[in-house]
C-alpha cells in the first residue's frame, strides 16, 4: 500500500542536471579523445608522405641490400639490420639486468639501500641521450676498438648504451609490478614451507607477469625509438654486418638514424623524402607488432583481473 | 607433559616500531586438540600465531623473548629449519589467499616446493585434502580451472587443503571463517572436527560462539597479555576471571 502511494508520490520531472559533473565528463572525454585523434593524425601525416616509397619502389629493390640514396637505390635491408641488430643486443642484456635488479630491490635489498638506489636509478633515466652517446664515443668506443674490433664505434658499443638508457624505465617499471603483488601471496606461500626464492620465482613472478612485460615492451620501445646515441655510437655504415661470431662488433646503421641524418638534407617531396617518411611508418609498424605481441603474452584476462582487482 | 605438542614459554614480543603485542605468555598444547585463542582485537592472537611457526621472521627488526617447543625443541634454536617448521606447523589465513594457477596446482605447490616430484602421491594428496577440507564433491570435475574462479567460501577451503596436502602436524587458522556465509562457516567448522583425529590445530576463531562450538581448550588474550587458559568448558560457562565472564557475556567495552 504504502509503496504504491511512494510512487504515485514521486515527482514527474528528472533530477536537476550538475553542470560542474557534466563540465569534467566532458573534459576527461576530450583529453580521451585527443590522444586517439593525435595517433591517427600522425599515422595520417606518415602515409601521406610516406606512401610514394612502397609505391614507387619495387618491393625488390625496397628490400634490397643497397642504400645508396644519391643513385636511387633504396634497399632498406641494411637499416633493418642494423635496427634489429641493436636493439636486440640492447634487450638482451638489458632484460635480465632490469629485472635481477627489481627482484633484488623489491624482495631482497635492506630500506636504507632501496632508498638510496631508487632516486639513483630515477636520476639515470634523466640523462639526456646526448650525453650518454658522448660518453660512449670517448669512454666506450676506444675499448672496444683497443679490444680487437676495426673500430669502436659498432652495434655492440650502441647496443651497450640503449641497454644502459632502458635499464631506469625496465627496473622502476618491474618493481612496481613486484610491489603490487599482494602481500598475502608471500605470507600464503611462505605459510606452506617456501623458500624465499620459490616464494619470488613460483608465485611473485608469475603475479607480477603482466606488469613486467609492459616494463620489458617500454624497455624495448625506448631502444627502437632512440635516435642519439645510434647516430653517434653505431658507426652509421649502411651495409649488412657478415655473419659471424663478430656480427656485433661491425658498425651499422639504425632506421631512426638514417632519418635523422639525412632529412636536412633532402629535396621536399623527392622520393628520397618519402622514402625517410616511409622508414617511419615502418617503425610505427614494427612498435606496433610489438605491442600487440606484447599483450597477447599478458594475455587479455589478466590485464582486466588488475584492473577490477578480480 | 609429554603430550605437549607445543609448549609456549614466558613469551614476550615487541614489534619493530616499539609496541608490546605479547607480554609473558606461557601455554601449552595437547596433541590432536582444536585449540582456540581469543580475544578483542589487537590483543596478540595473530601475532602469536605467526611466532608458531615463525612467520613473524619476515617482520624486520621485531624482537623477541622466552620460547616456543614444538615437539620438544625451540623453534628458535640456532639451526632450527625454519622451512621444514613451515611445512609441519602450516597456517592458513583470515583472507583466502589462492597462488596463482589452476586448483591442483595450488594444491600441490607445497609438495613441489618440497621437491616431491611423485604424480601419483600428488595426485592422491589432492584428492585426500579436497576430501578433508570438504570441497572434494564441488571441485572434482574442474581441478585444472584457476583458483580465482572459486568463491570465497570455497576458496578459503582450498587454502585449508593446500596446508593438509603437506601433511602437516599442526595447522594453524586464523580466522578461517571470517567472510563466509553460516552454510560455509558449518561446513569448515563440520571438517575441523574430522581433522583433529589426525592433526591439532590451533585457531583464532571468527566469534565468542564459534570459539566455544569448536575448542577442546580455549585460551582468553587481552592487550598482549593471557588472562586465562582452561578447557572449553569451564572457559565458556565458568569462567575464573572477570575480564574472561565480561567479554564472553558481552559487557566487555
């Protein structure tokens, strides 16, 4: 009875309307929006110039061995090679270390040394690559070369510093990961008789997966993407490395540093233009594998299991 | 005497930012009983627990004085294995906490990080825990989807046959059934019994009742300190201290 009367009760007209609910909505969908329109501008702009090479060129030539702009030869493979070569070396010694040391930082180092190691690790992720390419062209180079190589200025010199500028975003990245791992799972471990190190290897690791392949992902994000220190440390040689046990040790040439160098330099619209544009959507292809790879890896349902805390 | 499974003496333990949370306490506990420890919170129930088998280790910094015999010998002692402590005095906690993986996996962690590697003993553990936890009958047929699927209730039995798969001496519960409906709280409370036939569990239990459904002996703590241990009995219908008849009564506070 009383029920119904409540309802008859209930005015006809819809609550007032909060305009300052309705301002931030609509300010939070915009800064969404942007970002999604930002990307697909910039994919935009990158075809437009870019199209020409994968038009123009036979995909023959376009992946052929030689670069030798001036003559019209645009064979990309060298420049992949030399990108893959690096930044492959630069992951391989950067992974283990990033994430030996987030291991060593979150579960095993006393507070008084995480909290001087933190900031430390925070710092090195400041220092312009500028500086570090300098560092490797006076310190790094003229090791390598005294060690036996033809010069010191190769992939394995660039691969060093891009292992070295990925390490701050790979550790701060992965600790996270680690600190977020309920403290119940290492009590509930513990509580059936693990060690420290099965505690970390069998239940905090596989916890934290998802979180360490998006610091690994950014990790390698960052060696793809950087241009500095290739220009300066790898050698700038476009030609394919011989395949050797010193496969590491000859100069090469990245994608990003062939762009860099040569963009001052060409005629607006030539092919040759499109063509550095074309290298660029290439690298925004290859991210972009990456990334899909990456969150197959993670795996869908466990991404949204963070999230909803389910 | 020599019954003692655990003998508790002139405990004292100080937490690393300086508070007391156990202050002289001495108990002992029987073989094959269910051994209930009570009190308000913050009265070093939890804290107790944890010193058992020495889960109170991963509190840097915390000190602690007198000693705990399992079986005779000090935890504490200087080439005590704190591992193998772990695997005889297992505890389970107030929130269940399945590892990550399927249900046979959480089940058989223990025994894989035991180094036991016989799948026939696994696989026989498995069914014996389930059987014993009484969530045998509800999981049998899906022993290989993630623990995370399970609910609350049930996960929280899991957790109570992860500890039975190592076959522990004792098992230590922390509030096992806090969060649980009555039905899941009956149905834990209904395995406890069958268990003591085979191990002596120690429990802080989720309220006054379900402490006096289930204990042999009850022991009453309050601010760190024991009031008063005696059998269930006398501890929940002739109590010797006042504070003991107050908090059981619900006067307390």
């Amino acid at each position: 009875m009383s029920a119904t009367k409540l309802e008859t009760s209930t005015p006809d007209v819809s609550p007032p309307v909060r305009w300052g609910e309705k301002i931030i909505e609509g300010l939070i969908w915009a800064a969404g929006l942007s970002t999604i329109l930002i990307v697909a501008l910039i994919f935009i702009f990158l075809l437009k110039e870019g199209l020409p090479t994968f038009l123009d060129i036979p995909l023959r030539q376009l992946f052929g061995k030689r670069w030798y702009p001036i003559e019209g030869m645009f064979g990309l493979a060298s420049l992949l090679a030399g990108t893959l070569l690096v930044t492959a070396g630069a992951v391989i010694i950067t992974v283990p270390l990033g994430i030996v040391t987030a291991i060593y930082l979150g579960e095993f180092a006393p507070p008084w040394q995480r909290e001087i190691l933190k900031p430390l690790i925070e710092v090195l992720a400041g220092i312009p690559s500028i500086v570090l390419g300098f560092l490797g062209w006076v310190a790094l180079a003229p090791i390598i070369q005294n060690a036996g190589a033809p010069t010191g200025l190769t992939a394995f010199t660039g691969a060093l510093i891009l292992a070295y500028m990925a390490l701050p975003t790979i550790i701060s990245i992965s600790e996270d990961a680690l600190y977020a791992v309920p403290k119940e799972y290492r009590d509930g471990a513990l509580a059936i008789g693990a060690t420290q190190w099965q505690t970390i290897w069998r239940v905090v690791l596989p916890a934290a997966k998802s979180g360490i392949v998006i610091a690994v992902m950014l990790g390698i994000g960052r060696a793809i993407g950087e241009t500095m220190v290739a220009l300066m440390v790898t050698g700038n040689a476009a030609n394919i490395p011989a395949f050797g046990a010193d496969i590491m040790f000859q100069p090469v040439r990245t994608m990003t540093a062939t762009i860099a160098a040569e963009m001052g330099e060409v005629a607006q619209g030539s092919l040759h233009y499109s063509v550095l544009f074309g290298i660029g959507i290439l690298l925004f292809l290859i991210t972009f594998a990456i990334n899909s790879l990456a969150r197959k890896l993670v795996g869908g349902e466990s991404v949204r299991r963070k999230r909803t805390g389910f | 005497m020599t019954n003692d499974k655990i003998a508790v003496n002139n405990l004292f333990f100080t937490y690393p930012d300086g508070t007391e949370a156990l202050s002289n306490v001495s108990l002992n506990i029987a073989a094959n009983q269910i051994f209930v420890l009570f009190g308000p919170a913050r009265s070093g129930k939890t804290t107790l627990l944890r010193l058992l088998n020495r889960l109170s280790d991963l509190l840097e910094g915390a000190r602690h004085q007198g000693d705990i015999l399992f079986n005779g010998e000090s935890v504490f002692r200087r080439n005590a294995n704190v591992i193998e402590l772990r695997r005889k005095i297992s505890m389970v906690f107030a929130i269940p906490t399945p590892l990550p993986g399927s249900i046979r996996q959480n089940l058989t962690y223990g025994l894989r990080m035991a180094g036991i590697k016989d799948k026939v003993l696994h696989e026989a553990r498995v069914e014996t825990s389930l059987q014993q936890a009484g969530l045998w009958d509800e999981v049998k047929d899906r022993l290989d989807t993630s623990a995370f699927a399970l609910s609350g209730g049930q996960k929280q039995r899991l957790c109570i046959a992860r500890s039975l798969a190592l076959e522990p001496e004792v098992l230590v519960l922390d509030n096992p059934t806090s969060g649980l409906d009555p039905l899941s709280t009956a149905v834990v409370e209904e395995s406890l019994y069958d268990l003591k036939e085979q191990y002596t569990i120690v429990m802080v239990p989720h309220s006054v009742q379900q402490g006096a459904r289930v204990a042999d002996v009850a022991a009453f703590m309050l601010g760190g300190e024991l009031v008063e241990v005696c059998t269930a009995d006398k501890m929940f219908m002739n109590p010797q201290d006042q504070r003991t008849e107050d908090y059981i009564t619900g006067r307390f506070g």
